[in-house]
C-alpha cells in the first residue's frame, strides 16, 4: 500500500528558528516528491518538487531533500517568520500514476 | 494568467440533488487534476485528464460521480445524486504536464444537507 506520512502532525515555533518537516513514503518507486503549503480555507501552494533523480531542491528559505532509499524527505526552512505559519503538504507521485498526500504538518511561528 | 478559476466558491445543496463543479485551468496547462479534501481522509486525487483525455479516475468513489473535460479550457465534475458524506472541498489544480508541478484553484466548498 502506497502511504505517505507526515510527522508531526503540529509544530510552533518562535520566530527566527530554523525548522525541519518530515515525510515519509512506504514505496520507493517514485515518479516525484513535491511540497506544499496550505493557508486556511485556500488552495495549495507549490513550494519545491523533487523528481525521483534529483536529492534536493532549493528556494529562498526553504530547502526539500529527497531519500528514495530510505523513503524519506524533509523540507528545512530557514529563519522562519510568521508570515510561514500554514499547513505544509507533502505529495508522492508514484510512477503507476497514483499520487497519494501525507496529512500534512500545521505550522505555527510565533513572532 | 488568473490562475485556476472554480466555481461556485461554495454550494450548499440537499440529498439526492445534482451537484455540478467547474474548473477552468491555466491556459497553456495540459493535464488537470480533481481532488476532494475532507478532515477525515486529507486529501484524495479524483481523477486527472492529460490534453481532455481521462487518464486515471480509480479514485472517484462511485458512479454518482462523473467528470468530464469537453476543451481545454473547461472541466466539470458532477455527482448525482448528492449524498451528505459528499461534503467535502473539492479542488482542481492543473499542470503543463501530468508530472510537473501543479497549480491549484481556490476549491468549492460542497455542503450536502
């Protein structure tokens, strides 16, 4: 079964941290990775994707990498800021054409 | 570009009526995504188009669901009849390929009463 899971399910921080989410895949047969973020009542946002080829990706402050090994990928930002508070969202798409969500992880950053 | 454009923002709606969501994705995008996202269940791929084609919908629940894609410009996905366990926000994202990054509308908030 094709799992995506995300730990933790909450996180709050004060401002300033440097901060990691986690995701986790149970099957390593990956097409590519990508990271969302999520504000309430919205739509998601694409923040990074990482093709099963690449290991990280970069953009300003954040910073996703991708383990296909170890079914594992982390989205690091940097100097967070409250403007960051919102709900990220992992998501595999596997190369059978399945694309499977973790839960995703509430960020909040306290100013 | 106006982004992803669904309508209504918000339907609320009674059991057994037909409920009809739209999408109009980027121009330019050639595969289009639904998606529905409840508390209980996160978020879950419908179905997806590449150039109006349905490519996979094993993820639409039943056969009260249906989507359809006449252009590329237009997509709708329907459920008849409504059921209550049918509320939910249902997204459409589209993308320039099926496997690139994609873009998400605003969703439609259904309320099935």
């Amino acid at each position: 079964k094709q799992e995506v899971t995300q730990i933790p399910a909450a996180l709050s921080v004060p401002e300033g941290e440097n901060l990691v989410l986690n995701c986790s895949f149970t099957d390593s047969a990956i097409y590519n990775l990508q990271w969302f973020r999520q504000d309430p009542g919205k739509g998601l946002t694409s923040l990074l994707l990482i093709q099963s080829s690449q290991r990280e990706q970069t953009s300003g402050r954040l910073n996703a990498s991708l383990d296909k090994s170890s079914g594992r990928s982390t989205l690091y930002i940097a100097a967070s800021q409250p403007g960051d508070s919102a709900t990220y969202l992992c998501a595999v798409l596997y190369n059978n054409n399945d694309m499977r969500f973790g839960a995703g992880t509430r960020l909040t950053v306290k100013p | 570009d106006a982004g992803v454009i669904q309508s209504p923002r918000h339907e609320v709606t009674e059991m057994g009526q037909e409920v009809t969501l739209r999408c109009k994705p980027i121009s330019g995008h050639n595969s289009l995504f639904w998606y529905r996202q409840t508390m209980m269940r996160g978020l879950e791929l419908l179905i997806y188009f590449n150039n109006n084609v349905p490519i996979d919908d094993s993820g639409m629940p039943e056969d009260r669901f249906s989507a359809k894609m006449p252009n590329a410009s237009f997509s709708t996905l329907k459920i008849q009849p409504s059921e209550p366990r049918d509320s939910a926000v249902y997204f459409c994202a589209s993308g320039p390929l099926a496997g690139d990054t994609q873009y998400f509308g605003p969703g439609t908030r259904l309320t099935v009463l």
